[in-house]
C-alpha cells in the first residue's frame, strides 16, 4: 500500500481520503489542527489522523516520515512550509492552491528535489483539470491563436440577490475576487483585474456571466507564452453575482479588510451541497489550413456516495488532486521536481478511476471549420 499524507480534514480533504481509502491501495494518515475534523474524518474513511500544527516545521517533518507522498488540502498559506518538508523528507509534494504566489514559492523548492521527486502544485478543479483539458485542445492545433477557460461552482437552486452559496474555502473565494490575475493578450503575459472583462453567454439553456479572478490559469501562462495570441481564465456565476461582488470589494474596500469580508460571507452566506460545477473551455487557430475552434463543456452535480452527501465541488476537486496522485504512483506521470498540470494527457486523466468522474458529465463537442459546424462522435449528457 502506498503510504500518504493528507493534511486538511476538512471538506476537500474528507473527500480526498474516502476515495483514496475505498481503493485499499493507500495508507492515509490525516494531519489537521481541528480535533473534531478530525473524529469526522474517522467516521467517514478508514484513515489514522494525527493533530498538529501545519505551520510547526518540526511537527510535519514528524508526521512525514515514512510517507511517500503529502498531499495539502489547507489552506494556501501553509503550503510553503509543507513543501519545504516534503523535500526535506524526500517525499513527493501534491496541493490544491489557486494562490499564484504560493506556487511561485513551491516552484523555488521544487528546484532542490531528488530524482523521481516530485511537486505538483495546483491539483484541483481549476487550476487543475481546465489546464489539462486548455492543452488537450491546444495539442488539436497546427497553430493557436485563442484559448478561453471559464469554470464555476454553483448552487443548482439559486437564491438572494448574489445567487450564490459557498462551495469551498471561503480564503480562496476572496483570493479569487481580490487578486490581480494573469492572462496573454496580443502574445505577452499581462496582469489584469479580478471582476472585470464580464461577459455573458449560455450553456446548456442556462445563462452565465463570466469576468477575471485569479489563479485560475495554473502555469499555463508560463508555459503557452510566445505560442498564443491570447489566453484568460474566467470564472462563471449566475448574471447579477459579479456586480455585488465589485460593489463590496471596490466601493466598499473590503478587498483591502478581508478578515472582515471573510465574517461576512461565512455569516450570511450559506454552504451548500446540492451545487453544480460548470467547466467550458474553448480554443481556436489553424487546423489543416482552416480557421477552427474547439470546445469542451462538462457539468458535474453533487451527489451521494455511500450513504454521504458530496458536493459537485468537493468530488472534482478531490478527484483532480487523487487522479494526479494515482497517475504518479502507477508510474504513468514521471518526472523529478515541479510537474505542471499541462503536463498531464486528458486521456489518461479520464481513464483513471478517479478522474473518470468527469468523464461522463460531457455536454457537447463541436469542431466550427469556417461556417460549418460539425458534431463530434462522442455521446453527449
């Protein structure tokens, strides 16, 4: 059995250790600093727990040996230290974060690892699986000119005036909402602003809003420069959500007092578990002479898995990090220090017993040669 670390009980990393347990193939001991998260965590996966501090260097160099791998589920701020550690110890490092400075900092400790040693950053929904599917449609192309990522989480009953319910960390969210954002325009890599660059469109009969926040592109940027005219990444909400959000972030300045946005959002804004996540992406260039654009929409619903309410959020993003994980121990993803989501072939993602949970949740696929517009074979949800 493999050996793993998971640090974070809460929802994403409850998820993260039912599924990786139900397979028999992994040992998972479970770091948390939340005593009751952890004697949930018992009751729902067969896993050993161990409460510490994640910021402590010393109490996760304990928790670490032995294991082959840690994978973080916490909050983005403590990835730094639990990277370090993991080099240290020689074990291989997997998160979750969408905090673009956090992955800047495990790049940097990426760079010291031992051969087959691996740090992988950014294993989620988005960044996560949007890249993997972004280079997918890259690879379809002689040359590319465009590519759009748009992905979101939702409740499936919206109500209120922001037509939302939280889904997952709250922290994240408002990096999302508050932190410039990387894009390509015209060739070069930019910094543009969250909540702007609204636009609008429909999927699946439903109407959206999309606009900037942050994170989302992973390393795509760094690793599409000089070979896209345009790359961004936007994130999707029902219509009238965005200009809220800019209303307490910029006119209200809560963007500059996140703990107090944070108790707002947490005490008047409800989690819920009946959610949908919505990932589109779309890509266009030249393809056997022609202009061409490419999509891939996918929509995954929240369910039950054995007897337990799960969310949309937390099964893709569990299954994103857990796919990844599998990938690496299976010996189908190699390497030695930092692996990009990009790296990773959708096939392969999609055929793993873990990331074949975003298989069928496909809504359409379409090649738009010209004026023509052709079906592709694949069924349709």
């Amino acid at each position: 059995m493999h050996q793993v670390l998971l640090l974070g009980a809460g929802k994403i990393g409850r998820m993260i250790a039912h599924f990786l347990t139900a397979t028999d193939d992994y040992e998972v001991v479970v770091g948390d600093g939340d005593l009751a998260a952890l004697e949930r965590i018992r009751s729902l996966a067969k896993v050993e727990t161990m409460h510490l501090d994640a910021d402590d260097p010393g109490e996760v160099a304990r928790a670490l040996r032995g294991r082959e791998a840690v994978i973080s589920a916490l909050s983005f701020a403590h990835n730094p230290t639990v990277a370090q550690a993991a080099l240290e110890a020689g074990a291989s490092y997997f998160d979750l974060t969408e905090d673009i400075a956090t992955t800047r900092k495990v790049t940097e400790i990426a760079a010291g690892a031992r051969q087959g040693q691996v740090f992988m950053p950014q294993c989620g929904l988005a960044p996560g699986f949007v890249s993997i599917v972004a280079q997918d449609l890259v690879r379809a192309f002689d040359s590319v000119d465009s590519v759009h990522m748009r992905v979101g989480a939702l409740p499936q009953f919206p109500t209120g005036a922001l037509m939302y319910n939280l889904t997952w960390s709250t922290d994240g969210l408002i990096n999302e909402y508050c932190n410039f954002c990387e894009a390509i325009h015209e060739g070069r890599k930019i910094e543009v602003l969250p909540l702007e660059g609204v636009e609008h469109f429909s999927l699946d009969g439903v109407r959206y809003e999309a606009f900037n926040t942050s994170g989302g592109l992973g390393t795509l940027c760094e690793s599409l420069e000089g070979q896209v005219r345009e790359l961004n990444y936007k994130t999707i909400r029902y219509v009238g959500h965005r200009d809220l959000m800019h209303f307490m972030t910029r006119e209200l300045r809560l963007s500059e007092r996140r703990t107090l946005l944070k108790d707002i959002l947490e005490n008047a804004v409800p989690v819920t578990f009946q959610d949908v996540v919505v990932v589109f992406c779309t890509a266009s260039g030249q393809r056997k002479g022609q202009l061409v654009k490419l999509s891939d929409a996918r929509k995954i619903y929240g369910e039950t898995i054995d007897g337990e309410a799960w969310s949309a959020i937390q099964i893709t993003t569990a299954a994103g990090i857990c796919a990844v994980v599998d990938l690496f121990f299976t010996g189908a993803l190699k390497g030695t220090g930092l692996v990009r989501q990009e790296q990773v072939a959708l096939a392969d993602f999609l055929e793993n017993r873990f990331g074949s949970r975003y298989r069928g949740s496909k809504i359409q696929s379409r090649y738009v040669r010209g004026q023509h517009e052709e079906q592709s074979d694949e069924a349709t949800a």
